[in-house]
C-alpha cells in the first residue's frame, strides 16, 4: 500500500506552482510509483467528464501509450438526475479527438428518496470494477486529489469517525477484481485544470459539486477560510496520511495476529484461537475479531463498539458458550472459537442460467447456460434442507462439517426442493445436470486487508 498524502511542509501554494500543468515526467513518476505495470499496460480510468478525472484520462493515455498500452476512458450514468444520459455522451464527445477509448455503464434501479450521493457513489464503484472483471482489466485510476483528501478527512471529524474513519484513502488498493490506483493524490485541483488548460482541453461542470445540499460541498467553501488559520488542504490531507500509516501499522499487526490464530475453511466458516487475541493489545485483538465476523458474516462494515467489545470480554469468560455478532454465529468449541454464518441471516436469491452473483456477500457462483434452470435460487442449507439431503444421501450424516456452520451452505432450490449442493458434491437424482458451475468463497470482507476501503 502506498501512500497519498503531501508533507508537513505545506508550503503557500502560489509558491510551489499549483497553478501549473502536470507535465509528463511528472505524472510518469507519480503513475509508477504505484507499479509494477506490465508490458503494454492496459488500464481503465472512471472519467465523469469532471476536470479532475478528464485529466487523469488524458495524462494516462500519454503514458500508457507511450509504452505499448491502453486507456479506456469509463463513465457511468447514474440516472440519479435528469440529464445524466446525456453527459455522459458529452464526455465520449469529448474524448474521441483525442483518440481515447469509452464505455458507458448505466446503473439500473429506482431513483432513492435520499443519500443519492452516497447511492451514486456505491453503484459507481460496483460497476466499475464489475467491468474491469469482465474486461481483464487490471488496474482501475481513480482521480481523487489533495483537496479531496482533505475535504473526507473533515467529513469523517463531523461524523465522530475513528482511526479507520479518519485515516487517508490509500494510493493503491488491491481488490478482487482490479486493483485500485489513485496517483494524484498529492495534487491540489488547481494544477489539473491548468494541465486541460494548457492542451485546449474543455471538461463538464457537474451541478452538483454547487449544491449546498451536500455536505462536502459546504466543507469545500469553508477551506480557504481554514487556511487562514493554517488548515490548510495540503496540511489537512498530511494528516489523513499520518493516521493512514497509524491505520495501516495496526493492520499489519492484525494480520501477524490472524495468520496464527485463524483457520479458515472453502465452506465459509472460521476456527479461531482465542488465546493470541486475548493476549495481543486490546486494539489487536478487537480488530482480528471483528475481521473475522467480518469476513463470514459477508458484511464489509466493522461490528458496532458497543457488541463487538462486548462480546470480546465475554470470550475470556469460562462460561463463555456463544453470541451472534455481525450475522454470524460465534461458538466454543473446546480450546478453539467456531465462527459460522447465523442461519436466520443467510440471503435467499433467485437467479436465472448463465448467471454470475456474489451470493450472501461470500460465495461467487457461476451457473451453467445450458441447462434447464427455471425458477431456481440459491440459498442455505437449512434445517428442513439438510433432512432432505441425509434422506438422500445418509452417508453425508459423516461430513466433517460443523452442524452450526451447515446453514451458510449454498444450497440450489427448484419447484421440487433441493437440488444442489456443491461443496457437498450433491446433485438430486434426476436432475438434469449442474446448475452450478463455478462456487467459490469470497467475502466481501477480506480475513485481512491490503488496503482500505474505496470512499
């Protein structure tokens, strides 16, 4: 993980050329910085037509394609306002000069009553790293700056957040689908508009960065104001990144901790020894719980304080013999901590052949196209499930399969009942071949962290 965040010495920006274009060099030293690239790189870059983001997409065609690559620029349309379609058409027309690449995502869904920046902010992220999946694409740039830095840094103070809260986005974030890269984050805003300014580059001014409705813009007016009394946004965002190394320090140790306490297993469950975390510093061990209840429960938020730290005091306890927490299930076994999906929590969701879900938040699934499928859906294998299952196939009563971790199961429904379950390798007789073809887990949240979290 890298971090993002300029010095200390935040000198007046009228000094140190805020106002000046991003040459080249300079954006070839902050881009590779957050490497290694392949040869040929091929990278995709979230382009709202916005200053910020349009010149990201053109200093990063230059780049990549000076070494054999490619940029495709990547837009999504919220439909969240009227108009949205059409910009992000204006952002297409404004590329194809310069020869870059485009795609248009469009989210699907009724427009929300409220937090429609937040949803938007959501569905962006979703759908664009669901598109470099598909695409191969691995590396994702984002077009956040210093002054975005800064303005999270006082969102988060406002919002009474934590260490996690207040710590810096992170320069280079490995996920699942691609990896993260923001390479302006040590930039003021002034210097990418001068970078359009100077190539005769126009952008689009998105309405809403002027509605005071939403509390970053607020914040955003109240900066030069701050300034004065040495808040500056340079300053402001130093401190995100010393919290960002506090963070990133702390889960470090985290991970140490988990690497010898943890055990997990494909089926979506987790052993843990108890004795590491009661013995590590309160910090360390609160954490490597709660990753844990994290990373079954499918749920990429921490646990609230208030049940989480509860619940770590009651597992030093003799008598201590189970809790629920985070849509898990949390159980002594012995000397060890069995921590199982709760059963009542576990999603239920129909799906159609040829499919692709995050099912529960854990497991992807992959469903076969050529098979008769109507009507299936996926959920667990629950109580009345699993007599069916043993009615079936009695020699299953000798899985080594922990009976509280039975429920998290992905288990294939039809108008008959039970058709699938593939960690088991059951398929009812019958049936007319696999529904499933690919089922793996993968939580939301990650046992232990490579970055933090996109915001």
């Amino acid at each position: 993980m890298t971090g993002g965040a300029p010095s200390d010495s935040d000198h007046d920006d009228a000094t140190t050329g805020a106002s000046q274009p991003l040459t080249a060099a300079e954006f070839a030293e902050l881009i590779e910085a957050l490497g290694p690239f392949g040869r040929a790189p091929r990278l995709a870059v979230a382009t709202s037509g916005g200053a910020d983001s349009l010149a990201l997409a053109v200093l990063s065609h230059d780049w990549a394609l000076a070494r054999g690559g490619s940029v495709e620029a990547v837009t999504v349309d919220h439909r969240l306002r009227p108009g949205s379609a059409a910009e992000a058409r204006q952002v297409r027309r404004l590329l194809h000069p310069l020869g870059i690449a485009h795609k248009i995502l469009t989210r699907s869904g009724a427009v929300p009553a409220a937090n429609l920046q937040a949803v938007a902010r959501t569905a962006r992220y979703h759908l664009l790293l669901d598109h470099c999946a598909r695409r191969g694409t691995l590396h994702l740039l984002l077009a956040h700056h210093r002054d975005d830095q800064a303005e999270t840094l006082l969102l988060r103070l406002g919002r009474g957040s934590g260490l996690d809260g207040l710590a810096a986005m992170s320069a280079r974030v490995a996920l699942p689908q691609a990896v993260v890269l923001r390479p302006l984050l040590s930039l003021p805003r002034q210097r990418l508009a001068a970078t359009l300014r100077a190539r005769g580059i126009d952008w689009i001014e998105d309405p809403s960065n002027a509605d005071t409705a939403h509390a970053r813009v607020r914040l955003r007016r109240l900066l030069p104001a701050l300034a004065e009394e040495g808040l500056s946004a340079g300053r402001l965002a130093a401190a995100a990144g010393h919290l960002g190394r506090a963070r990133a320090a702390l889960e470090g140790a985290v991970a140490a901790l988990l690497a010898r306490a943890a055990r997990i297993d494909p089926a979506g469950y987790i052993r843990l020894d108890p004795r590491p975390l009661l013995a590590a510093e309160a910090e360390v061990g609160l954490r490597a719980l709660a990753h844990a209840v994290m990373t079954v429960g499918g749920r990429p938020y921490t646990p609230r304080w208030e049940r989480l730290s509860g619940l770590f005091a009651r597992i030093a306890e003799a008598g201590f013999r189970g809790a629920t927490l985070g849509g898990c299930r949390v159980q002594r076994r012995g000397e060890t901590l069995l921590i199982a999906r709760e059963a009542s929590a576990v999603e239920t969701l129909e799906v159609r052949p040829g499919a692709r879900v995050h099912w529960d938040g854990r497991f992807e699934v992959s469903l076969a196209r050529d098979v008769d499928a109507g009507g299936v859906r996926i959920g667990g294998l629950d109580r009345a499930a699993w007599q069916d299952l043993l009615a079936a196939r009695p020699a299953f009563r000798k899985l080594p399969l922990p009976a509280a971790a039975r429920a998290g199961l992905p288990a294939v429904f039809d108008a008959l009942g039970l058709r699938e379950v593939p960690h088991v390798g059951y398929e009812r007789e019958g049936a007319r071949g696999p529904v499933v073809r690919t089922c793996n887990f993968a939580p939301s949240a990650a046992l232990t962290s490579s970055g933090f979290t996109v915001a």
